[in-house]
C-alpha cells in the first residue's frame, strides 16, 4: 500500500523552503494522501454497514463482540494520540532524549493495541466468526484488519523516527519529519474512533 | 487543410447520417425502435424526441464548427497580424450555460413522467381455468436466469409478488404450476408483471419489442413489466455478461390469444405423456423399484428408459421422476424442465430450433445435442460442478431412442408457432 | 536576476550513508545510457517513457480490438473460441484504459505539469519515478497473465461478481485482474498525491491560480478524481482478491452477499475515472485551440470552473450505470436526473472552444485539426450521452453496441484524438523536431474516417439490439452489414496508427537537415515555450515572474495605444537560453525502481506461492528505507561545485523576485 511510502518521503522535510502555499511539499503531501485514505476507509466502512447482518443464518460480529475489551484498547490508542502530542513538542522545544521517550511510548500503545486486536480475532475466531464464516464477518476482518495494518504502519515509522533520533539524525530543526508522522498517527487513531462508533457501539 | 477538405468532411457525415437513418429501417429481431407493445412504446416515443432534440443540438454544432472553420481559415501566420483579442463574454457565457440547462429540465419532466410509467404496474386479474377450477390470476412469470438459459415459472393458483420471494434463495424457489423455459408464453393484450432473479451470475432480460432490460441479480428479485399488442413472436437477447456463452443465452416471448393461452395451461399443467410399453417401467421407477422394457419396446419406450439412466440427476419430467427429484447436479441448481418439451419450438438456450421450418421435428440438432452439446454452444461442464450440459457420452443407439422420447412430450405446437419462432 | 543559493545544512553522518558502496546500487551519475533511464528523476524523461510505454500498450490494446473486430466481422465469426474472444474484450479495455489513455494522459502531466507552472521538476522527483515503475510492473503483472496466469481475465473490465469469482472464472486471470489493477491504482494515487503537491506548491511566483494553464488545471482536477476515486476501487479489488485467494464471503450471494456492491464500488470508481480519461484532453483542447485561432480562450474562468464542476458532479451519477441492476426506481430517476444536468458543464466547454475559434485567424496544423476534429466527435459522444442519461431510454440502450460507440466516440473520439494532436503540438518540445505536417493531415484525416467508420455504425447496431460482449450474433439479426463496415474502419485506424509511427521515423531522420524549430515554433502561449527545444534539463535558467495568464504570450506581444496587437520582443529575446551555469537538479537514484519490483512480486506471490511474496516484500521494505537515508541530493553528483541537502522539491537557481515570497 501507497503508506508504506511514507518514511520514505521523511528526509525530504528538513528544511523550510519557499512553497506557493508556504506549507512544505511533504506535510502537504502527506494531508492529501490521508483526503485519499478518507475514501479508502469510507469504502470499507460502508460496506461493512451494508453487510453487517448479512450471514444467512450464522453467527456475525455483533453477536461477539467485548465491547469492555475493546473499549478498552480504544482508551490505549486513543492515549497514544495524546504521547504523539507530547513525542513532537518535546521535540520542538529541543528535548530529543524526552521526545525519544514520548516516541517510544507512542508506538508501544499502538503496539498494545495491536495486541489486543489479534486477541480479538483469535477470540471471535474461536466462537465461530472468522474471515470465511459470512458477508459481515469478511467486512468486519477486512475493515479492523486494514485499520491494524495501518496501524503496524504507523509503529513502523514511529520506531524509524525514534532510531534516526537515536542516531542524532532528528533534531530540532526537523520536527517537521515527527509532526508528518504524527499527522498519520492522529489520522488513524480518529479513523478507529469512527469505527469503534460505527461498528461497536451503533447497535445492529 | 483547404476549403474542399471540409467539404468532403460534411459530405462523409451526411453520407454517414443518411445511412444512419436507412439502418435503422433494416428487418432486425432485436430492433429496439420498432415497439410492440404500450411500455416499449413509451419509451420509443421519449427515445424519438430526445433523438431529434439531440440531432438538432448536434447538427447546430456541427454546422457552427464547419462555418466558423472555414470562415477564419488564415492558413500559416507570416506576420504579427492578430484578430481581436476577446477573452470572454459574460452574458454570452452565462446565456449558453443556462440554455442546456433549460433543454434538459424540459427533457427531464418527460423522463420522469415516462420513467414512472414504465415502473408503475396496474392491477389488471384475468379469469383463468386452473385444473378446471376458476382463478382469478394477476398476470405475473417468475424469471430466472443461470448459465445460459431462461426459465419461466407461472404460480396461476396464487399471486405471488416479488415480496413474497424476499429472503428465499432462487435455488429454493416455491414449486410452480408451469414451468419452461427458453419460452415465454404470455396472453396478448395483457400487462404481465415479471419477478426477475437469477441462480447464479447476473444475467439480463431483454424482449427490446415489448421493453428495455432489467438485471437478473442473484438474491434480488426485480420487478419488470411486458405488454404485447398483439398475438405474435418476440425475441430477446441476454444482455448482462454472463461467461461463456453469453452470446448464445436467448429467449423468446410467444403471445397468443386469452383462449390458446387457457388452451396451453392446460396441456401444461398435465404430466408428460408416458410411451406405450414404458408404462410399468415408469410406475416401478416412481415407486423405486426396478422393472425391465418388454424386449420389443418402441424407440420412444427405450427413450424413456435411457432418460431414467442417464437423464434424471439434472433434469425433471413430471410423471416421471417428480417424486425423487431434488435438483440439477449444477452450479446454478437447475436444468430445464423437459416435461413438455415438444411443446416448445427451440432449445439449448433459445438457440437451436426444435422443429424444423417444414414441422417436422429437427432430429439433427437434438441428436448432435445429444452427442456433445459442448459442440453446438460452449459450456463449462467439465468443471467440477458443472455449468451447462455434459458430454455423457452416450451411444448412437441411446441418442436416437432419446430423441423419440422427447419427441413425445408435446403437444406440438401449431405451424404458425413454429414459423415464427424459427431462429437461425 | 540573481543566483540564489541555499545554505548547506547536510549532516556528516548523512554523507557517509549515501557513500556506502552498494555495488550495482551504487548511486548513480546521470548520464545518457540505458542506467540513466533507470536511474533517472528527471520529469521529462519519465514523462518520455510514460508515453513510449503507453504507445507500445496502443498497440497491444489496438491488436486486441482488431482481433475483436474480426471475430464480429461475419455472423458466426469463429476466429476466436467464445473463452479467447471473452479474455481479448476484456484485455482489450483494460489495456486501452489503464496501460494507454491513462499512462499517455500522465506523459504530457509529467512532461508539463512542471514546465507550465515554472518548476524545475515536480515536488517528489524519486516519487515521480517510483510511480513509473510500478505502473511499468503493474502493466507486465497484468499482461504476464497470458503467460502464467491460464488466459487473460475474462470478466470484462467491469468484473461483475459474482461471475468473477473462482467458480465462474477458474482461471488466474481474475487474480491478476484484481491485483494488477491494485498495483497500478498505486501508481496513480502516488502520482496524483505527488502532481498536486506540485501544482498547489510550486507555482513559480506571480502564478495564482486564475493564471494557471488550463491543462495543468485540467490535470489538477483529473489528479483530485483519482486521489478519492482510486481508494474506492482498490477497497473492492481487495474484496475480489480475499475471495478468490482466501475465501472471504464477500460477493457469494448463497451466503447473503450482495451482487451489487461490486457495482456501487466499481462505479464510484468508475464514472469519475471516464472523466479521468477525458479532461486531460478537454485541457489540450484549451492549449491547442487558442494557440492557433490566434485568440486567447473564450472565457477563461467558466472553462475552469465548469472543468471543476465536472469534477464535482461527477460523484454523483455512478449509478447511471446501474439503471438497470434493479436499485429501485427513485434513485434510477435521481441518478438519471444528476446525469442529465452533467451535460451542462460539459456543454459549455464545447461552445467556448467554438467561440475561442470565433473571429480569429485559424492555421490548420495538424494539432489543430486533431483538436477541431476531437471537440467534434467528443460532441457527438455527449449527445449520445445525454440520450443514455433518460432512464427509460437507457433501459433499451444499456449493454447495447450503442453504448460501444458512445464511449468510444468520448473515449477515442475526445481523449484519445486530444492526445494525438498534443502529440503533435508537444513534439518539438519533447524531441528539437517537428513531426512531418504533410504526413500528420494524412494521419489526422485516417483516423477521423477510420473511427468514424469504426464507431459511427454501432450506434445502429445497438439500436438495432446487438448487445456488447457477444462473441458472435446469428445472421438473422441483421447485424452483418454493419459490423463488416465497423471492421473496415478498425483496420483503418490501425493503420493510421502505422502512418503515425512511420511519420515519427521519417520526422526524427529528416530532423537532421531541418531548420531546427526553436523555443516556440507554434506562437504558442504558455510557459513552455519559453524553453529551449528539446527543454534543457534543468527546464529554466531562471524561474520567470508571472504577470497573468498566458505569460509567454505576453512576454512577446503587447498592445498599443489603440488596442491593436504589437510585437514586444521577438522568441529569441524573450526565450530562456537553457545555459544556466551548474543549475542544480535531483539526483538519480536506483530505490525507486527496485521498489517498484517488489509490488509484482507480491503479487505473483499471493497467486502462486506465498514464499514469492517474500522477496518482494524485502524490495518493497528494504528499498524504502534504503531511499528514506538516501539523501536527496548526491554529495558526489555530477553538478558539482555546491550541493546542499534543500528538498526534491526547490530548485536553487531562482529568480531574485521569487524572494518576495520567500
């Protein structure tokens, strides 16, 4: 998938060059490809709605779902939007050692929560809802799965971040780089809110 | 380019419109702007309007572009010589937008009229004799595709409406009064609601004579309406791609008058005629038991044994094995059902003809069916679930036995009929 | 003007990383040789290759529309087995769309984009190769399926489910129909991210945005469609692709799926890209036209406007494709009615082009004549459009060949005859000579019969009640005359496609004892042509200030005291010299196109055997990173003298008044 070009576009960020629009090419890149990623999630989501009673007779998502589990690791990913925050002011303000941390603790919830999400899956697995099972429970594996890709996605370029600040490549001149990640990070964790709205807690 | 070119340009578009125009007044089967009935009508009449509205709008332009072409031809510039330099016109601007916008809300009003009418259906109960019992039925035919045939389901004792089929898979439909297939019988003169779905992939209904298209979507049963005129023969085509044999996947709509359609209800509604001599077999077979042909049993006796053998895993004859049968060994769930065969006049999908143009039956299409049907229109029956008839390899012998089987499952239609189904 | 250089920030640690020795990886120098075309980052010269690739997929495509048509040529042709003939109508569209007009379309983008907005290059020069070559990979994985995959996807384009699914379709070629597809909807979306951060970005200074061209305003909204219209379909590709491989439920109707999701899916997609593949050409038209009725364009502002409108509407009537399906008749008579109101937008293109022809002093070169001959048959495509648009009348046209020709004469008629006429506008610029006039009328002329003999007869066909995708008809439909005439025609577009190829060998030997044509040999008005022919490879010496719209016009014309159009200055003295002394430029660079490599073999991985995948994803993963610490910009390249670490995005050499804004 086109995301897995975006550490690559990183080193492009370093500096502040003279832009029609004074936003630098890659920040502005990177908001037009989430505009696209609306759509790709809008597509997912809605086909998901259309198909989530649709078995013929077997058992669907609905009818699994904890939703205190997955509340819970909602609450995670949602607190790591917050050490996303703190990873990049920390960074501005010149603090790398403290952004390092923030970073860090940034992709380790998203880690959490990936766990969480394979533990789902085993569970639902293991009471009848798999990927094969029916039209909703395709939808639902194809919907969470794509949000968990991105997800491992954004851990990935987390911990890119951070080893380039390890190896005192990521100063404080380019934040910039962070703060793209980040723009990612934000937009997955507000793309599982609506999801968690839509798929868990809308009753079907 | 200089001046003649352009002419000949004009020239080739008139030329090109004028056989345009002479096209269309070819003697094609199919042809969609010679309507047969009041829906394809309608619709013919909103097609005309909009043609002639388009062809002046189309040749405006044209006639524009030639003039103004040819009028502000300069050739190659030599010189710093420009033309006024006009970047715009407002009012122009603003006028031409709102002209088109015009002309379309004038063609909308009559879309909308003429879409609601051709999806309006009337409630238009004709008497009818089932098993000599009178029903008052709503003209109404189940239609079901799969790869690459029609069929036609007639529920004459109830009126069922497509909600009454929602949720039922078309593989698992109620069990009918009539059902063929390849041909629609119809009363004339009456509005026949369709019920629309399909057993496997999305195929398309279409009898351009008597209405436009609607999809055969598998899980959805879509309400469609046709009305012919008059008694007469109506070809259609499917027109959503189906796989293989698409192209060969064809039907027919026969309209015949209120009483030849009483007439044809009730040959239908009886079981298949039994050979002389097979009677015992085919009492044994209903009754699972086994019984033998006497040794000097007709042709059609022999047929009826080999259809039992060879036949009875796909298709179903009423009075034959009804009482065991659970459905094609298929993709879609399905064979034609060969009760009454011979009282249709083609097969294969509507694409071969039963009967031959002189009445007599056409023995060497049915038996080179028989042979390898793969032959005569592509299937995939090799597959591991079938889709379309197997090569079952049968002998010269079994072939020409089948064939006078079948050819007792009339009645035979009249010789009009089968004049005007003929399809080459 | 002044030489603005910015300040050297590269860090040391950078310049040891870029200098690992990584043997056939090593960074590459530029050069001219068959590694520079592999290496290079250079807008024009992966432009060049979009559209060398492209036309090389004309032919495959044209090959397979000729087979098509000699099948249909005779009732109960037997050329091709009904399973060969299903397979070549589908390759048919899907490599006239993807592999053709789509590719082409982005070779005048790529070339363009940046010369008309006075840019060095595009924002992301690495991207901008990365997206060559994974639509290079993508366009050999869909073809490959001929080889590997047991025939070509036999589905159509369209691909409806459930005959797409693994009992109607048991051959690959559907896999590599939904993984191809996904491959090259990668490419496009990483180019339409990359081309409009440039146009929005990188618009030389002075250049807002009612000064912007008309085709690099075309191909913005174009890149917008593909931006959210991708997405859509990828997200159905993979639906496809999880139940043929993986057994997902997706398009399974015994299971409660729903057969038209594929449909609302493929759609959204899918109408928006009709428009992909023709405002390309509606800008070309804007370029063309202008510049040789010698007149600017007839109302700039409602040209662009109504492009965006288009954009915009074109949401909203996917289901125009659908009237048929049975999605109930208050959104048929909706989605008709938004149809029919696209029109309008559309229209008023048509009439501005008229007008901007209105009054002035037309040369009818051969661009001109494609762009005159396009707006003509592109008209006729609409109006057979708005007749679709009307529901009921529609009931009879859908899946009919009337349908064929109305797409055709929008498709062919308006994008592709656009194209070639840019083609011939654009040639000098691209390669220092011009294409042979007298053979480009003859070549003009060829397909304008040609299509018009191909296409203009299905219309009757389809009224007539020839349905699409039929691999043969029975004679007594009726159907013969015509299709034997539309056969005619196909063969003569094809070889009109042999008088265009012919005409570019005959044009590139007789270049050598040709006056060369100079920075502007049309008069033309966009910045383009303030550029030495061929474009120099740092395109301009000096990023030029823009004062208006058509900036290269009025750097040679100007008016006097009565309004009368004058000279100002001659193309020589208003035209760049193209020898600005180390202009500094991108440096090449190999990770795109290994990159690039990993996507088919993921692919071939999925189909085959997922041990496949496995190097591929290595390339794909490892060349990221490997691009991500390659610098932008070599330390050892060849421009020597400075180097400085400033984005892919700047050129160092700028004009002094570009610091207004700096």
């Amino acid at each position: 998938m086109a995301t897995a070009v975006a550490p690559a576009v990183l080193d492009e960020s370093h500096e502040e060059h003279r832009t029609a629009t004074g936003m630098s090419n890659t920040k502005l890149a990177m908001w037009i490809f989430l505009g696209s990623e609306c759509l790709l999630f809008g597509g997912l989501i809605s086909s998901y709605l259309l198909y989530k009673t649709r078995s013929n007779g077997t058992a669907v998502p609905t009818d699994v779902f904890d939703i205190p589990f997955t509340s819970v690791s909602s609450f995670v990913l949602l607190m790591s939007s917050m050490t996303m925050v703190l990873a990049l002011s920390a960074l501005r303000r010149g603090d790398e050692r403290l952004s390092r941390v923030w970073t860090i603790t940034t992709a380790m919830l998203g880690g959490v929560f990936i766990g969480g999400q394979v533990y789902e899956f085993t569970t639902f697995l293991r009471e009848g809802v798999g990927f094969t099972t029916n039209p909703a429970s395709s939808a639902f594996f194809t919907l969470t799965g794509f949000h968990g890709a991105h997800v491992a996605i954004g851990i990935t370029m987390l911990m890119s971040t951070f080893v380039m600040s390890s190896k005192g490549k990521l100063h404080q001149k380019q934040s910039e780089t962070l703060e793209i990640v980040g723009l990612y990070w934000h937009f997955v964790d507000v793309v599982w809110i609506v999801l968690f709205t839509v798929v868990y807690l809308v009753p079907a | 380019m200089r001046k003649p070119s352009r002419r000949t340009l004009f020239l080739g578009f008139s030329v090109l419109l004028g056989l345009l125009l002479s096209g269309c007044a070819s003697n094609a089967e199919l042809d969609t702007l010679k309507p047969k009935g009041p829906v394809s009508r309608e619709i013919n009449t909103l097609s005309n309007w909009v043609f002639i509205a388009g062809g002046v709008v189309l040749l405006t332009i044209f006639v524009a572009v030639i003039y103004i072409a040819i009028k502000f031809h300069a050739g190659k510039p030599d010189n710093d010589e420009f033309p006024e330099q006009i970047h715009g016109n407002s009012t122009l601007e603003i006028g031409w937008t709102i002209l088109p916008a015009m002309i379309m809300a004038v063609i909308a009003v009559g879309t909308l009229i003429t879409h609601f009418a051709v999806n309006s259906t009337e409630a238009n109960a004709m008497e009818i004799q089932v098993d000599g019992a009178p029903q008052n039925w709503e003209p109404t035919v189940v239609v079901v595709g799969q790869q690459w045939w029609w069929e036609y389901r007639y529920y004459l004792s109830d009126n069922i409406t497509a909600a009454d089929l929602k949720g039922v898979s078309a593989k698992d439909l109620p069990p009918a009064d009539i059902v063929t297939s390849g041909q629609m019988i119809v009363p004339s003169g009456e509005e026949i609601e369709l019920i629309i779905t399909s057993r496997d992939v999305i195929h398309s209904h279409w009898i351009p004579a008597l209405n436009g298209k609607r999809d055969a979507v598998p899980g959805r049963y879509s309400p469609w309406k046709i009305q012919a005129d008059n008694p007469g023969v109506y070809f259609g085509q499917c027109t959503e791609f189906c796989g293989l044999s698409h192209a060969r996947m064809r039907m027919q709509v026969v309209a015949v008058d209120n009483h030849d359609f009483q007439v044809w209800i009730n040959n239908q509604m009886r079981p298949a005629a039994v050979p002389a001599g097979a009677e015992a077999l085919v009492a044994a077979y209903r009754n699972d038991e086994s019984a033998t042909l006497p040794d000097n049993a007709s042709a059609a006796a022999r047929g009826a044994e080999a259809f039992i053998s060879n036949c009875t895993s796909c298709h179903l004859i009423n009075g034959v094995n009804d009482l065991s049968y659970t459905g094609a060994n298929q993709v879609s769930g399905a064979a034609p059902n060969l009760t009454h065969l011979a009282s249709r006049t083609t097969f294969a999908g509507a694409v071969l003809n039963l009967y031959n143009a002189d009445g007599s039956l056409n023995r060497d299409d049915l038996s080179a069916w028989l042979r390898d049907p793969a032959a005569l229109k592509d299937n995939a029956s090799t597959d591991p679930i079938p889709r379309g008839m197997p090569n079952l390899g049968l002998s010269e012998n079994t072939i020409s036995d089948l064939v006078a089987y079948l050819s007792t499952l009339g009645p035979k239609p009249s010789m009009q009929q089968i004049h005007d189904t003929q399809v080459n | 003007m002044a030489i603005v250089e910015k300040p050297l920030s590269l860090d040391a640690a950078d310049v040891v990383v870029a200098n690992r020795p990584l043997g056939v990886l090593t960074r590459p120098k530029g050069g001219n040789g068959w590694r520079d075309w592999l290496s290079t980052v250079d807008h024009k010269k992966i432009g060049v290759m979009y559209g060398v690739t492209a036309m090389f997929f004309f032919v495959v495509g044209g090959s397979e529309a000729l087979l098509i048509r000699s099948q249909l040529a005779v009732p109960n042709g037997r050329v091709l087995s009904a399973d060969v003939y299903n397979q070549v109508y589908t390759m048919h569209g899907l490599t006239m769309i993807f592999l053709f007009v789509m590719p082409l379309a982005a070779a005048f983008a790529n070339y363009l984009i940046p010369l008309q907005i006075g840019a060095r290059d595009v924002a992301f020069p690495r991207l901008n190769a990365l997206t060559y070559w994974i639509f290079l990979g993508g366009a050999i994985f869909l073809n490959s399926t001929w080889l590997v995959g047991g025939g070509g996807a036999d589905c159509g384009w369209f691909c409806y489910s459930p005959n797409s699914g693994v009992i109607f379709s048991p051959s690959h070629g559907v896999d590599f129909y939904a993984i191809g597809l996904i491959i090259l909807g990668i490419a496009s979306l990483v180019s339409a991210v990359n081309l409009i951060t440039t146009v929005i970005n990188m618009r030389a200074p002075g250049m807002t945005w009612f000064r912007v061209p008309v085709f690099t305003w075309m191909m913005l909204v174009t890149q917008f469609l593909l931006l959210f219209a991708l997405p859509v379909i990828t997200v159905a590709l993979f639906f496809l692709m999880f139940d043929r491989l993986f057994g997902s439920q997706f398009f399974n109707p015994d299971t409660g799926a729903d057969p038209l999701l594929w449909q609302h899916l493929f759609w959204i997609f899918g109408h928006p890209e009709v428009y992909i593949v023709v405002l390309p050409a509606f800008g070309i038209f804007s370029e063309i036209i202008p510049t040789f009725s010698r007149k600017p364009l007839f109302g700039y502002s409602f040209v662009v406007f109504s492009g965006i409108a288009i954009g915009f509407m074109g949401w909203g009537v996917w289901a125009h494709h659908m009237f048929v399906s049975g999605i109930g008749p208050v959104s048929v008579a909706a989605f008709s009615l938004s149809t029919m109101f696209i029109a309008v937008p559309t229209g008023v293109k048509i009439l501005n082009w008229i007008a901007t022809m209105w009054g002035g002093k037309i040369w009818y070169a051969t661009p001109m004549l494609f762009s005159v001959g396009a707006v003509t048959m592109f008209t006729i495509g609409g109006i057979s459009g708005v007749t679709e648009a009307l529901a009921p009348v529609d009931s009879q046209q859908t899946d009919t060949y009337y349908i064929v020709a109305h797409f055709h004469y929008v498709m062919f008629g308006g994008g592709v005859m656009g194209l070639l006429g840019a083609c011939y506008f654009w040639w000098p610029k691209v390669f220092g000579h011009m294409l042979n006039e007298r053979i480009g009328k003859v070549h003009f002329w060829l397909v304008l019969i040609g299509m018009n003999l191909t296409f203009g007869p299905m219309h009757i066909l389809g009224l007539q009640g020839m349905s699409r995708r039929i691999d043969t008809y029975s004679a007594g439909f009726g159907f013969a005359l015509w299709n034997a005439v539309a056969t005619i025609g196909a063969f003569t577009i094809a070889f009109s496609l042999l008088v265009f190829f012919f005409n570019i060998w005959k044009s590139k030997k007789d270049a050598t004892h040709l006056p060369k044509p100079g920075p502007d040999p049309w008069d033309a008005r966009s910045l383009e042509w303030m550029l030495q022919s061929p474009t120099p490879e740092h395109n301009f010496d000096v990023v030029p200030e823009i004062n208006g719209l058509d900036e290269w016009w009025h750097r040679k014309y100007g008016y006097d005291d009565d309004g009368k159009v004058i000279r100002i200055a001659t193309v020589e003295e208003a035209a760049q010299k193209g020898d600005a002394i180390n202009p500094h430029l991108p440096s090449p660079s190999f990770w795109p196109i290994v990159v690039a490599t990993g996507l088919p073999l993921i692919g071939y991985g999925l189909i085959f055997n997922l041990w496949l995948a496995v190097p591929g994803g290595l390339a794909v993963a490892g060349g990221l990173y490997a691009w991500a610490l390659e610098p932008t910009d070599d330390p050892d390249g060849p421009h020597g003298g400075h180097h400085d670490d400033h984005g892919d995005d700047q050129p160092v050499v700028v004009g002094a008044e570009s610091n207004e804004e700096s």
